[in-house]
C-alpha cells in the first residue's frame, strides 16, 4: 500500500511539471494573465532561491537540503511507528513538491514560479510550493494534536 503514496508524490511532481511547461511555453518572462479575476493570476517568474529569493544561486545549497529532506521523508514514510493518515499523507506531498522544484533546480538552475494570489499580498508560487505548504501543515497537526493523543 506504500506504493500508492509514493505514486501520489510522483503525480504531484508531474502535475508542477505539466504547469510549469504550460506557463513556459505560453507566457513570456513577467507576463499576467486573470485566471479567476480577483482571487489569482498567472505571473511568470524564475526563482533563483528560495522562498522570497533568499539564497539567490546556491544551487548546491538547495541540491543538498533537498537531497537530505528527501532522504528523511523517505525514513518516516517507511517508519512503521508513523501509520496515521495525516502524517503520511503530509510526507506524500512534502515529497510530491521537493521533486517538483529539484528538477527545475537540476535541469535549469532556477524554479519556475507563476500563482499569484490577488486577494493578499503573497509572493508568487508554484504546485510545488502549495504541496509542500499543506503537507508540513499536516505533519505538523498531527504532532501537534493527534501524536499526543495516542
């Protein structure tokens, strides 16, 4: 049955691919385009670090964090004592979008970011980004009110 998170993460960093090709091949480098006016946009943008660019060019920097973040999802995902759906399905997608941004990392030397919330303001992001956002979220609720418990 591990198989199948390990599936989901691949499809999750596929489907980041798939939008990422989408956006190079339509858009031109700082282009805007209303997908749902108001709420978010497409802007086209390459990200040379992380989050808020910091680490701007440490591409070996990012290369050994997500080889080690990697290395210790796999871990917990295959840890028998980490069962809980929660726990596990926030590995999936904190795995699913570590993938998605390190083949950009690998193949281009930068991630291409393009979803812009229009309602606040927020730096531009990818799927990548938003399943690694919602799987730590989840990692951390379940140690933070479900572990306990048990």
């Amino acid at each position: 049955m591990q198989i199948v998170g390990l599936v989901i993460a691949a499809l999750i960093a596929a489907a980041d691919q798939a939008l990422k090709y989408y956006i190079v091949t339509n858009y031109r480098l700082g282009e805007v385009h209303d997908v749902m006016p108001g709420l978010f946009s497409f802007t086209y943008i390459q990200n040379n670090g992380a989050a808020w660019n910091i680490l701007s060019g440490k591409m070996w920097f990012f290369y050994a964090v997500s080889s080690v973040a990697i290395a210790v999802v796999l871990y917990y995902y295959f840890n028998k004592k980490y069962s809980h759906w929660m726990f596990k399905s926030g590995l999936v997608l904190v795995l699913g979008g570590i993938i998605g941004n390190l083949i950009d990392r690998l193949h281009l030397k930068y991630v291409i970011d393009m979803i812009q919330l229009d309602f606040v303001q927020f730096n531009i992001f990818n799927l990548a980004d938003a399943a690694i956002t919602v799987g730590v979220i989840l990692i951390f609720s379940y140690l933070l009110f479900i572990e306990r418990e048990d």
